[in-house]
C-alpha cells in the first residue's frame, strides 16, 4: 500500500495522454488503484483533470480496487 503524491500525478497523466494519442483516442481508461491507499490534494486535482480530459473526447475513465478512504475523494461531480 502506498500513496500518489505531486510530481507523480503528472507522469501519470502525461502516460495517460501518450497511450490516447498512440490509440487515436478510441479507448476509455481504466485506474487500477489497488495498491494506492493515500493521494495528496494536487494528485486528486491531477485525477479530476484526467476525467476532464476525457470528457472532451466522449471518453470515460474508470477507478477500480479503490480503498475505501480514497471513494469519498474521488467522487467528482463535475
């Protein structure tokens, strides 16, 4: 168990833009976050941008193997 914390959120979003871009834009994306048990308050900024960009394209971003402390965080209702 371990946490995302600034700069690591923008890897992750840069390698998220990369495989779009290699795939044309046709796939949704799915998080696994299992192992991930804390994130800072720039990663979940980090993390509503993701699905921002997303939405853009008509493309959806799944979180899965959330622990149960992230759920109320990464629920965005924007």
């Amino acid at each position: 168990s371990s946490g995302i914390f600034f700069p690591g959120i923008d890897y992750i979003r840069e390698q998220i833009n990369i495989a779009l871009i290699k795939t044309d834009f046709k796939y949704s994306v799915i998080i696994d976050l299992a192992k991930i048990s804390t994130i800072d308050y720039t990663s979940l900024e980090g993390f509503k941008a993701v699905v921002n960009d997303l939405k853009k394209f008509n493309l959806n971003v799944a979180f899965v193997n959330v622990d149960e402390n992230l759920q109320r965080r990464l629920c965005f209702n924007n």
